[in-house]
C-alpha cells in the first residue's frame, strides 16, 4: 500500500499529475484543491490514498492530511465514488464540506456537479458525527488566529509607550492562555498592570 509519494512534478493537468519518484513515474488523481498548489518541475510530498479495484489499483493524492481524510469519509459513504468525491474537494473548500454536513445543509454539497439531493441527504446522515473532528480543529485554528491578531495590535500599542516588544509579547501569552476572548484595550490594561 502506497501511503505517501515524494517527487518531482513531471506532467500537471487539472486532475492528474504524473509524479516522479526516482525515475518511476506515478499517475495521480487529485482535486483541484491540491494541483492549484503543485507546480511543474518542482518537488511535492502528496498524501496517497490508494484504491484496490479488480480492474485497476489508482492513485488519490492529497496536498494535506486533511483533505484525505475528508475524502476517505466521503467514498466511505453508499453511492458516493471517488470522482464525486474529488468533484466535491474541488468545488468546495475542506471547510465548507464540514460545515455544510454538520449543519445539514445539503443544498451547499448539490452544488458539486453529479451530487443530488438523495446523495447530499446521505452524505449528511452518514458522516455528521464523523465530522465533528474536523468542526474542533477549524474552531481551533479561527481562536489562534483572532488571538494572534488581537496580541499584535497590543503590543504594537505598548511599543508605542516604550514598553519592549519580547516583555510584552511574553505576558500578553499568558494572559491569552487564561482569557482566550479578550479584547485588545484590555490585554493592553492587563499588560500594563503586570509590568
């Protein structure tokens, strides 16, 4: 089972990509999603995910871990393949297909060419719990980065009071750690008072 493929972009077409891996070269079916960041004659590490047919053995690559998961779950469901499965990684973004099967919205996965309104409903029913996973590290990453944006504009403020960025940025951690909803007016206060 192949799980990984590290190689140089030799062919690059919207859905396929022959990759070369020491002068082997391994055809690759992915989603828009992942040959919109491969580019020709470059290196590329793809996650694999490979299929056992009785007629053929292909290749799905993927630019994150993420995706294929994603896509692991969706062929996981009765009557969705692997090509309604990449034509649904392509029409829509990982965050996007989560979303739209956590709150059952199944308008959103029939906007994907060949995925009907039985489809969309059993997409939905089958992996709604099984998504969740995927709802806990999108929360995660949007709080990371409205913190990040909140502790920069604070300590941009305190540079400009001639308080030092490494002092500031050191106690505005902490006290993000134990306030992850504050506000930049005051974690600047908060700051001001440690000091």
């Amino acid at each position: 089972m192949i799980f990984s493929l590290k190689g140089i972009v030799q062919e690059l077409h919207p859905t396929l990509a022959i990759i070369d891996v020491n002068g082997v070269g391994y055809g690759v079916n992915m989603s828009l999603q992942t040959s919109q960041k491969l580019v020709l004659g470059q290196t590329v590490h793809l996650f694999i995910q490979q299929l056992i047919r009785e007629d053929a053995h292909p290749l799905y690559g993927f630019f994150s871990q993420e995706e294929k998961e994603l896509f692991n779950l969706l062929i996981s469901v009765n009557g969705v393949g692997a090509s309604s499965a990449l034509i649904l990684l392509s029409s829509l973004t990982n965050v996007e297909i989560v979303q739209a099967i956590s709150n059952g919205q199944s308008v959103i996965l029939q906007k994907a060419k060949g995925i009907g309104a039985k489809t969309a409903e059993r997409i939905i029913i089958d992996l709604r719990d099984k998504v969740l996973k995927f709802n806990v590290e999108i929360a995660e990453s949007t709080t990371t980065l409205a913190n990040n944006r909140v502790k920069q504009e604070a300590v941009v403020a305190l540079e400009v009071l001639g308080i030092t960025k490494k002092m500031s940025e050191k106690i505005a951690d902490k006290i993000i750690k134990s306030s992850p909803e504050i506000s930049v007016e005051e974690l600047v206060k908060q700051i001001l008072k440690s000091i």
